[in-house]
C-alpha cells in the first residue's frame, strides 16, 4: 500500500470518528441505495414495512451499530469515494468503528492461519494458504468490551457452517464457540459477546469438500440498549415458541420466566436467541467416517460373528468367480488372504488364471489352492479375455449364488456374513449390492460411493451396482452368462440383463462398504479414461437392453466416462401436455416465462393455461388480454387468497392435456427439447412425478431433486455449485430417481394428479409439493430428474421470502403438519444414502457427531 494511500485513509478514517462524535443531521450526505445493499436485513424490514426507511433506521441505531453510509459529504468525488470505500472494506474487519487508521498492511501482519501460515493479502486479510483454516486474528479493543455484531460473507458464495472461537492471549479456547452459518450472494450476521479476557477470535470452516473461505468478516459494537431489541426481533422470526407474537408480548413472557427461575431477563433471551442458530455439524472426513462410523460396526461383528452364524437359518455356499490376468503378485496375494480371513466359512473359489505371463501368478494360485481347500485353480492355454474366463469360471461354480471379486482388489473381513444375513432378511433378493470404496496400494482408503436402493434408470446411466455384486448363479446362466465383445462393460452388460423384469424388493442394497476397489495406474478406478473402450462397450449394452424391453429411444456418451444418457422416445402421437402457470402481476417475469414458453419449446402438443390469482396491475392484465389471441393458450381468474395448492388444483380440473406440467411464473426455457425430455420419461406406466434441472440466472444449480430430510425436512442438493457439475459420482448425467421434485416444474400424469388426490391445500405455499410427490411414491410410482431438461428459475421472484411475522407462522405450521403426516420417513430416503450429511447439500459424508 503507498504512502499516500495510507495517509488518505488514516484522515479519513479521522474524519469519521470526527462525525461519530457529533449529531448526524439531515446535511450529512445519505445513499440510500448503498445502505440498502450494505444492510440488507436492514432493506428486508423496509420492503416489510416493518421499519419506515433505510434513512430512519440509521437516524435511529444505525450508526451506533457500525453501518456503513456513503463518504461523499467530505468533498470527495464518486469514483474516489468508491474506490475508498472499497480500500477500506479491507479495514472494516474486526474493527469497531467504520474504519480505522490501521493500514491494510499493518492488520495483515498480524493475521495469520492456525498453524502459522502466512496470510494471502487478496480481498481482505481473512484469506489463508492452508485450506479452510482455521484462520485467527486478534480482537479489537472495541470487541471485548461489549454487545458485538459478527457479519460473515464467503467465497464461493455458499450456504456454509463456520464456528467462531474466542481465546485467550495464548491460544487457550475460552467458552463456546459461536455458530453461524454463511448464506449466499449476502452477508449474514448474528450477536455475539466475547470474555473480557479474549484476545483472539479463530474462525474455523466446517465445510471441507468445497473449501469454503470467509471473504469478509466485520466485528461491530452495540450499544447496550440496542441488543434486547436486536434478539427480540429475531425471536419474534425464528423462534418456534415466539414466532409471529409481538415483541413486547416475548419481553413480557421472558421476564416473568426469569423470576421464576430466579435468573437475569437478558440472560434466556441470549440463551433462546443463541438456539435460533443451528448449531453447524461438520463435513465428515472419510478417515474420520471409517473410525468413528465403520469401526464400532466392525468391531460389533468381531464379537458376535459366532452368534450371528449361529442363528442363521440357513448358510448357502458362496462361488468366488475371479478371472485372473497378469496381477503383481502383492496384490494377488492381498486378495486371497482377504478371502481367507472371511467371518463366513462357506465359499469356494473358482479362480481362472487368463495364461498370464508372469509364472508367479501360477505360482501363488497353486500355493493357495494348497494351503485352502476352497481355492480351486484352471489355466486357460490362450488368453481369451475377461468374459470367457469368467464363464470358465462360472461353469465350475457349485455354489447357489456367485459373487464378483477382481484378482486385486480386497474384500473386508465380515463381506460375505451382512450379504448372507441380508438375504435371510430379504428372502425374495435375487441380486444384492453393497457400497464400495478405492484402496491404495498402501492400504489407504478414499472415494467411498454410498449408493442410493435400486433404481433401474440409474442402472442404465451408469453401473453404479458395481460391487460387491452376489446374484443367484441360475439366473446368471439363464441370462447368458457373460457375453465376449463387451469386455470392459461386461459387468455393467450383465447386471442390466440379470435384472431385466425384476422388482425392487428382488434387489437389494446392503449400505455398507463391502469392497475395496484397487487403484492402479491403469485400473478404471484410478480414472475411467484409461480405458476408453469401456464406454462404448457400456454404450452398447445400454442399447441392448433397451432393445430386450421394447424401449424405443437412443444412448449417447457424455461427458463423464461410462456414463450415459437415454433419450426416450415419445408415443404417437405426441399426448396433449397442459402447461400450468399461476401468476399475479409481474409482467416482467410472466412474460419472460410465457414468451420463452411459447416460442423456444419444441414440442408439438401443447396448452398453456395461466391461472391470473388477482392481478391488478394494467400492464399485466393488458398482457394477459393479448396473449390470449393464441390458439394454445388460457387464461382463468381466481380471486381467492393466494394459495399455490388450490390455484393448481383448480387448473387440472380444467386442463384438457393427458398430462400436466406446473410452472412457477419465474420460470424461463433456454433449451427447446425440455418439455420432450420430461413427457418422455412421464408417459411410462411405472413413473409418477418428473422434474428438471433448474438454474439460478448465474447458471448456479437452484434444484436438482430433493432429498428428504436434509436440512430437518427436505432440501435441494447441489445447491449454488455450477450448474455444469456431474453430480454425486456422474449422477447428474442421466436420468435417475429422487423422492421428490420441486412444483416450480413438475410433470405428472393428470389422472394419477388426480388418484392421489392433488395437492393439499392445507400446504399453501411450502413443501405442498414434497408432500404430493411422497404420495405418489407411496401409490408405487417413482419419481425421477431428468436432467436433460434445464430451465432457468428466477426463484422466489414475486411471492418474496418467510421472513414476516404472518409468512413465517404459516411456514411453521407447514412444517409441523409434514412432520406429523410423514414423520420417520421424511429421515429414511432411499435414493439419498444413510451415510450422506442430512446437514449440508453437497453430498458429504454424514458426521456421527
């Protein structure tokens, strides 16, 4: 930073406490649109009408809470004082006026990470070298004084869990650390109150699979009589006992709870404000998962391995097939010794070595077979690849079921005891699958996959089965075994055949990581390039099996390796699709939907009827009017009250279509084939609900399905990451089945909208549309995303956000009545694995804490 620079900002760092010292009068120049953008919670309760202006509001406190305000009344020009304004941002963190005459380069040196890493200078101090911190720096005299705001925004901008620790002078925690959660694209920011002896705060990201870094951080004063009516306003928001009850109703209830227990008023509602913020459950490293999550699991089996054995009822012989070609003898060995140590003793081996070069393949094979009467042993005289030796393999088999197992990878010891407790469990399994993770030649495990219940539109997408896979060894030669000309798929090729016409309590998935998938230099499991040809032999497969069920459509490589996208084909003719859009004024975006709507899809066969909920406004109503002169659209008028539920409801009674699509009026196509890829995927007797990929209008992921449970109800994965992510292993390259999708886009069939009834009208703005797609799914339909379908969703535009008293009692009463009517299974998704976070929506794994 240059000399002058600096000088500039220490007098106009003066220059502010100067004003602060005086009364703030009407000559003081005031941007109104920076204090809003600055103070968004501030223009929240404006836009609310809750407080009478932005200007009012820091007559009033503002300025005793550190907001900022615009610098011009000193004389400078609008680019300088922009361009201060931005200097100073730096400054503003953990400082208790405005800005301080402390330059940029003096707090920097006294910044740095956890573990002693300097500090990157790049858009604020609180950037460090080492991934997600922890990051520490030194509180400002102001901070320990008193009542403190902490404002925290991220990079990348993400909804994010961070812990705020005070401590001492040498580093000793001292208290609890503080919860906030980042938000995105806005600042968020909660009270706090330090120890009078804390020096230091550290700044700890929870959120380890994205690296989440605090872009700014800002510790301002309160003054004292401000802080009760800061938690009471967020009481009155966020508590469940005080939600939507006037502020002097809660201070009246708290102080009579206070005498009763004899403590100070203020002292619960720090306690109730402190509950208002969830505290943030950490991203759970996979090391962490396999010590504190696998490890007592494990541990459980090794002592009761002999009583588990015991009690079953019937103990059926495991066939091994392992196809062998040309394994370093460590790794073959490792794999033969994990058979061995199996807490289940009844498996044979049917080992065919593919006349592999190397002699100590032979070697050890033979030493086995030896030393283990299970272990049997062929030798092909040519090498005829991995098909045909595994059907030599097969045809030794004595075994009622076979399982797969690769010459170097590894099973963990009880594998084959949870397969056969999970068949006495599920006596009708005909194929079952575990979860499976990659191992390094040094015995480290990483990349766990923990797969969701069976979903035969994933299986075409992908072979996310994998293993460890156990079928009934009938049924693998009754469907032909293993087919020579798909090798590198033959996998993938054999178990879309074996389940061809089964159902899904015939196939079962058994969540726990029962293999180990050996990551060599030029396995498919350190990357699935190198070995190309795999997916244009998984490409044909998928072709095949469309074939065998009478499926009309093609199959295309994407951009992830082995994975795939079926594009369906549609009926003839196409059926009617009525396209629903309820709307009340803003023109601006119901035109953007309806226009896109109208001119950029692609499909033949449909009605559009807009469901006009009491709009006012001129321009929409002159709009509407026009509209209209097309031939494919309606319009109906309701007057009622807004309620999402009802106003769709009335539509599909009116809806001429064999099919219904519900838009939000924020909606805008980009791609034309949208509608084509939704209906058909809709019009298949098995399927109920189907919904899109929507994107924010940064092309960020807005929804990608939902996932029950996640963030205490249901929530929307992937959310804010680019909307060119793969998704959870590939997913998100194909076709695949969720518990439910959001109304903002949902395709049905009318008459099975109408079998279940609809949608309630009860949940008149939130989670009517989880609850309609659980009930389509208890009726026995699945639920997909289809995500060759993309849309852009202005989300929230025009209905706004539960933040006033009146939206918010009503979110709380949705809330409860989902919870009461679904209760257990809105915690058991089976497309969303156990073992994944219900606390972030980035596919983590779940901590056990």
């Amino acid at each position: 930073m240059s000399t002058a620079l600096r000088q500039a900002l220490r007098s106009l760092a003066a220059r502010v406490a100067a004003v602060r010292r005086r009364p703030i009068t009407d000559t003081l120049f005031f941007d109104e649109a920076v204090y809003r953008v600055e103070n968004d919670d501030v223009a929240q309760c404006v836009d609310a009408g809750t407080i009478r202006s932005c200007y009012d509001h820091y007559l009033r406190c503002g300025r005793w809470e550190g907001r900022r305000y615009a610098v011009r009344r000193w004389g400078l020009s609008a680019p300088a004082a922009d361009r201060l304004c931005a200097a100073t941002a730096n400054l503003e963190v953990l400082l208790g006026s405005a800005v301080s005459s402390v330059s940029f380069g003096e707090l920097a040196g006294q910044l740095r990470s956890a573990s002693g890493a300097p500090v990157a200078r790049s858009r604020g101090p609180w950037r460090s070298q080492v991934d997600n911190g922890p990051w520490r720096a030194p509180l400002p005299r102001s901070a320990r004084t008193g009542w403190t705001t902490l404002r925290l925004k991220v990079a990348p901008s993400t909804r994010a869990p961070f812990a705020f620790q005070p401590l001492g002078r040498d580093g000793t925690p001292l208290g609890e650390a503080a919860a906030l959660f980042s938000k995105p694209n806005r600042s968020t920011q909660r009270l706090l109150r330090f120890p009078s002896e804390a020096e230091w705060v550290e700044v700890v990201s929870l959120y380890e699979r994205l690296r989440v870094q605090p872009a700014s951080v800002r510790l301002m004063p309160v003054s004292d009589h401000l802080v009760d009516r800061r938690m009471l306003r967020r009481l009155v928001h966020h508590h469940p006992r005080y939600v939507a009850r006037p502020e002097h109703e809660v201070e009246a209830s708290l102080r009579r709870d206070a005498a009763e227990v004899r403590r100070p008023a203020r002292e619960l509602m720090w306690e109730a404000y402190d509950s208002t913020f969830p505290a943030p459950v950490p991203c759970a490293d996979y090391q962490d998962w396999i010590e504190q999550v696998e490890g007592p699991a494990v541990e459980a089996l090794d002592a009761e391995a002999s009583d588990r054995l015991g009690r079953l009822a019937a103990r059926p012989l495991i066939s091994v097939l392992m196809p062998i070609y040309n394994p370093t003898e460590i790794a073959l060995r490792a794999c033969l010794d994990s058979l061995i140590a199996q807490s289940y003793p009844d498996w044979e081996l049917c080992a065919v070595d593919d006349a592999s070069p190397s002699p100590h393949v032979l070697q050890v094979l033979e030493h086995y077979a030896e030393c283990d009467g299970r272990i049997h042993v062929q030798r092909r005289s040519e090498n005829g690849h991995i098909c045909r030796a595994s059907n030599d393999a097969l045809a030794e088999a004595s075994g009622a079921w076979v399982a797969l197992l690769d010459h170097d990878d590894i099973l963990p010891r009880h594998a084959f005891l949870q397969v056969v407790q999970a068949m006495a469990a599920q006596p009708a399994g005909e194929l079952f699958y575990s979860d499976e993770d990659k191992i390094q030649d040094d015995g480290s495990r990483e990349q766990p996959h923990f797969k969701p219940e069976w979903d035969p539109d994933l299986l075409l997408a992908q072979n996310y089965v994998g293993h460890l896979l156990v079928a009934q060894t009938a049924r693998v030669r009754d469907v032909g075994s293993f087919r020579p000309g798909y090798e590198g798929s033959q996998d993938h090729d054999l178990v879309l055949r074996l389940t061809e016409g089964l159902s899904s309590s015939q196939v079962v998935h058994i969540p726990h990581v029962l293999y180990h998938w050996r990551m060599g230099e030029q396995s498919t499991a350190t990357v699935s390039a190198a070995k190309p040809y795999t997916s244009e032999a998984g490409m044909a497969a998928v072709q095949d099996s469309l074939r065998r069920t009478g499926v009309l459509g093609t199959v295309a490589l994407t951009d992830v390796s082995n994975c795939y996208r079926v594009t369906r084909s549609l009926p003839e003719p196409a059926p009617l699709v009525s396209l629903i859009v309820p709307t009340r004024d803003a023109l601006q975006l119901l035109a953007t939907c309806v226009d896109s709507i109208l001119e950029r899809t692609a499909y033949p066969n449909f009605e559009l009827i807009i469901v006009d909920n009491g709009s006012t406004d001129p321009g929409t109503l002159a709009y509407l009017e026009r509209v209209q002169g097309d031939r494919r659209v309606v319009v109906l008028r309701d007057d009622s009250p807004f309620n999402f539920s009802a106003l769709n409801n009335l539509a599909v009674q009116r809806a001429a279509g064999a099919l219904v699509v519900l838009v939000n009026n924020d909606i805008e196509v980009v791609e034309e084939g949208w509608l084509r890829e939704l209906v058909s995927n809709a019009v298949r007797p098995e399927i109920g609900c189907v919904g899109a990929i929507l994107l924010y209008p940064d092309r960020t992921i807005q929804h990608a399905g939902v996932v029950l449970g996640l963030h205490g109800l249901a929530g929307h994965p992937y959310k804010r990451l680019s909307g060119s992510h793969h998704g959870y292993f590939g997913r998100l390259r194909g076709v695949h089945a969720v518990s439910a999708v959001t109304a903002a886009c949902l395709v049905v069939k009318r008459r099975l909208y109408q079998e279940v009834g609809g949608f309630d009208e009860d949940l008149a703005v939130a989670f009517n549309d989880v609850d309609f797609c659980i009930r389509v799914r208890e009726a026995g339909y699945r639920n997909l995303l289809a995500p060759g379908a993309v849309l852009v969703h202005h989300e929230s535009a025009t209905r706004g956000y539960d933040h006033d008293a009146r939206k918010r009692k009503r979110f709380v009463r949705e809330v409860g009545v989902m919870k009461q009517r679904w209760g257990p299974l809105l915690y058991q998704d089976p497309c969303y694995s156990p073992h994944l976070s219900l606390d972030h929506d980035d596919y983590s794994i779940r901590s056990s804490r």
